[in-house]
C-alpha cells in the first residue's frame, strides 16, 4: 500500500488545516455552578493527573499522549495512537 506522499492524488488535501484539540478533562457543573465562577476559581476534572491525554483532530480521538513543557508552552508527546497497538516509548 502507497503511504500518503507516494499517492499523488492525495496532494491536494496534504496542506488542507484541521483543528486539533488536546483535551485534558472535562467534568459536569450544574448552570448555578458555572455562574458562580470567578478568576482563582478551581474546576475539579473527572481526571487524574497521571492519566494520558487526548489527541483530536476534527473532534476525532486520534492519539493519547503526555503534557510535556516545551520552553514556555505546552506540548503533547504522543505515547499511543487510536486503534494501534504500537506505542511510543
């Protein structure tokens, strides 16, 4: 099977931008809750901090991985991808 530059139909969609979005946690307040919110406010999420990560692109989970700090920002390294069962080490 050709990889994804060998194809050269498939050119035209390589520099297409998708919106990928790392999502940490999430959690469910009551509307009451949500109003109340100020800056130093703390949101509880229904994840523990050595849990890995999601990976979306376009709202599709694609990959876990880490949080790591590159310089100033953050980053994700991937560790597993979705429906794969190599991972990185």
């Amino acid at each position: 099977m050709p990889s994804l530059k060998e194809d050269r139909g498939l050119d035209i969609v390589l520099d297409v931008k998708v919106k990928v979005t790392v999502q940490l946690g999430s959690c469910q307040l009551p509307m009451r809750e949500v109003l109340e919110l100020a800056p130093g406010s703390v949101v509880q999420l229904n994840q523990h901090a050595s849990d890995p990560v999601g990976l979306y692109v376009n709202d599709k989970l694609v990959a876990y991985g880490e949080v790591v700090v590159v310089e100033d920002s953050f980053g994700i390294k991937i560790t597993e991808l979705v429906g794969s069962q190599a991972s990185a080490s």
